[in-house]
C-alpha cells in the first residue's frame, strides 16, 4: 500500500484517535534528529546537508493538559521487503523516542510518544518492535494498534 492508499489510511487513522482523545490531533512537521536526539520543526529535511539524520515527521500532535502527545500512524499489511523496510524504519525511530525521552525529558513526563501500528504486518511483528524501548519508558512510548489504545486509553 502507498500513495493515495496511505493516505486514505492515516486519515482514518486519525479519525479513530480523535474518537478516542476527544480532540483535534493536528498534524506536524516535528522531527527527531537521529545524532542529536533533538526534536525539530523540519519541513524538508532533503535541504539539509545533513538529510539522512532526521527521521520521518510525526503524523499528528494533540496536549491534555501540560502532556504533549506526538503520533506515529502506520498501517502496513502482506510481506516482503518493503514491509520489513518500513518496519526496521519504525523501529529505529522508537529508538530515537526513547534516546529523546532519556537525554531531554528525563525529569519531567511531559512528552509522550504514540506508534500506532495497524495492519497484520504490524500485528505479527508487535513483540520486535516493543524491543525498541526499554522499561523506563513504557509509559512514555505507546506501541500498539489503535484497538488496543482504546482500551487502554487514557494512556
């Protein structure tokens, strides 16, 4: 799936969320640079000359209350080399979450991240991709489907 079919996605993806926080969750052009762990507004990270130490954007950004809640929506279904692809991608950029988390936020729990992994790929792999955090951070980083997170919702 990509393209236009992504896009279809994340929308209702968002749509699911917003149902479920109540709220609007606006979208974003925050990054977390990969060397820094520092998160940026970034609208073309292909102008930097440093490009490639810049992860993906987050797709939407809600607060309750002082907590920021920055989201990662990502639904990939069948196999192959894409799908790994794209999950390795994931998970390194919960790695950086939690690099972000230990180095910025450490005494204070007002950032929390939500990857919001739909799709049987994502399902089959949940387990790999919880090893991108650490005890520490369990309840800084949510990774999940969107089902779960309404059950456990709030998070």
């Amino acid at each position: 799936m990509g393209g236009a079919t992504a896009s279809r996605v994340e929308k209702w993806q968002r749509l699911c969320l917003e149902k479920i926080v109540k709220q609007n969750v606006a979208k974003t052009n925050l990054r977390l640079n990969h060397s820094t762990k520092k998160l940026e507004t970034v609208t073309r990270p292909s102008r930097q000359p440093d490009e490639f130490e810049w992860t993906e954007d987050f797709d939407g950004i809600f607060h309750i209350g002082k907590t920021r809640y920055l989201v990662n929506f990502k639904m990939i279904v069948g196999t192959g080399g894409a799908q790994t692809r794209s999950l390795r991608e994931v998970y390194h950029f919960i790695k950086c979450q939690e690099a972000h988390l230990r180095k910025f936020c450490a005494h204070q729990k007002d950032t929390k991240f939500l990857n919001i992994l739909d799709g049987d790929t994502s399902a089959n792999k949940m387990a790999a991709m919880r090893l991108a955090q650490t005890k520490a951070t369990v309840s800084e980083i949510y990774i999940g489907d969107t089902y779960a997170l309404k059950k456990l919702w709030p998070f």
